[in-house]
C-alpha cells in the first residue's frame, strides 16, 4: 500500500542530502533512518560481565591516562 504525507520543506530538503544516490526514494531513505535507530538485540550475559568488569576496573583506579597510552605506543 502506498501513502502520501505531508512534509514541511526543510524536513525535504534533510531528506534530499540523505539519498545515497539522487534517485533512492524517500521511502528507501526513511526506511534506512528507522532501521538505524532500533535496537534489535540486548546485550549478552557476557558483554554485560565484561561492562562490569570494565566499571569495576574504573572505580578501583585501574586505568591508564591518555599520556601513559600514547607513551607506552609510542605516539606524541
């Protein structure tokens, strides 16, 4: 089924610099903006242990500054 809608013409222009190529529908650039934004999966059980871990490690002072990283790669 298609539909029509109204858009303000600002939102049409957004949409405009959106297109991947000059004719991708709105539809298709719509679509791809609403596919970007759903989250489809939670976290898994081990991905969660290792944010905890990682929180855990923060709290007990267990991190390196920015300087010690760039000093220990060898980076300016």
């Amino acid at each position: 089924m298609v539909t029509t809608i109204q858009l303000e013409e600002k939102v049409k222009e957004r949409l405009d610099e959106m297109k991947l190529h000059p004719r991708e529908t709105y539809s298709k650039v719509i679509e791809r903006l609403v596919e970007d934004n759903v989250v489809e999966d939670e976290l898994s059980p081990e991905a969660i242990k290792r944010i905890e871990k990682s929180l855990d490690d923060i709290k007990k002072g267990r991190t390196y500054s920015m300087e010690e990283v760039r000093k220990k790669l060898g980076i300016r």
